[in-house]
C-alpha cells in the first residue's frame, strides 16, 4: 500500500535517464521526524524544493535490505512543500 510521510530534505543528487536520450532525474534523500530515512525521485510538482526544505508526499516504499531505518520510495503522489527553508 501507500503511505503519507513529512520529512525534511538532507540530500539532492541528478542521475542520468535510464533510456537513451532521456532527461536527468532529480533524486531526493529525506530525514523523516522519527529519524528514519527514504531516497526516490523528487517529484516534479516539487522539483523547485531545497535542501532543508519540510516536503510531504504519499508513495510506495520498500524497506532497504540492509536495515530497518532506510526505505526506498516509488511512484510519489500529492507532494507539497510544508515549509521552505528561505521563510
């Protein structure tokens, strides 16, 4: 299933498309309040957030296989910016 998480942005990184001519993705690592972590790709609609920046989205995650604090996240859906770091 989905779930809704709020976290704050510690780490952007650009990677190469997959597929020949496809545009760069931008991946996001976000700090979650209860100190676990979740890296995916950075939403368009939030494309714009910064490091530091508070987001909140719904997606699929899956634990990493080498830990219980860090999962991967999938198909990210109604994100949004809680609060920027500029403000």
């Amino acid at each position: 299933g989905k779930d809704t998480v709020t976290g704050v942005i510690g780490k952007i990184t650009v990677q190469e498309g997959y597929a020949y001519n496809s545009p760069p993705v931008l991946k996001a690592y976000v700090i979650l309040d209860n100190k676990s972590t979740v890296w995916g790709t950075l939403p368009a609609k939030i494309s714009c957030a910064e490091v530091g920046d508070i987001v909140e989205f719904t997606a699929t995650f899956k634990h990493a296989p080498d830990g219980n604090t860090h999962a991967f996240y999938s198909r990210p859906t109604k994100p949004s910016i809680v609060e920027s770091r500029a403000a």
